[in-house]
C-alpha cells in the first residue's frame, strides 16, 4: 500500500519520466530532419561543383551551399550534445542515490 504522499511522489517521478521521453523523441525527430537536409544540401553542392567546374562563379555558390550544409549539421549536432550532457548528468546523479 503507497500512502498518499508516496502516490504523489510517484505521480510527479513517472510525469517527469515521460515528459523528458516525449522530449527526447521531439529532439530525435527534428535531428533526423535536420540530417535530411544536410544530405540533401550536401550532395547538391558536391554535385555542383562538378558540374560548375567551368564557372567561377557556379563554383563559389556550390561552396557556400556546402557551408550551408556544414551550418545545418552544427545546429544538429549542438541539439544531439546537449542531450548527451542532460543524460550523462542524469545518470551520474543516479548512481550516487
């Protein structure tokens, strides 16, 4: 039998469990997203310079469509470490209970 408090408490440990779940899948949705579009931009511009090979001009663009792909998968890639950083935190604190 859980008294009332203990049922509260454990009311509070299961929402915050599945609250940082439902958050964990959103992060992991929008990565995938985002590594989407970074291969996509990616081989766009790869296949640009090939093809722009002649053009000055068509070269320059390719490359900064690449660094464009290198600034989507930094944004991906800071969302993915602060998750590392929350868990590895969570875990420590764990084990120390």
């Amino acid at each position: 039998m859980t008294t009332p408090e203990q049922s509260s408490l454990l009311d509070r440990l299961y929402g915050k469990e599945h609250e940082e779940r439902r958050r964990q899948q959103r992060n992991l949705y929008l990565r995938n997203w985002l590594n989407s579009i970074f291969i996509v931009i990616a081989a766009l511009a790869m296949i640009g310079v090939v093809v722009f090979s002649d053009s000055e001009l068509g070269t320059m663009a390719c490359y900064c469509l690449a660094l464009l792909a290198v600034v989507v998968k930094m944004v991906e890639v800071m969302i993915r470490m602060s998750g590392f950083k929350r868990n590895s935190y969570d875990t420590r604190r764990n084990h120390t209970t």
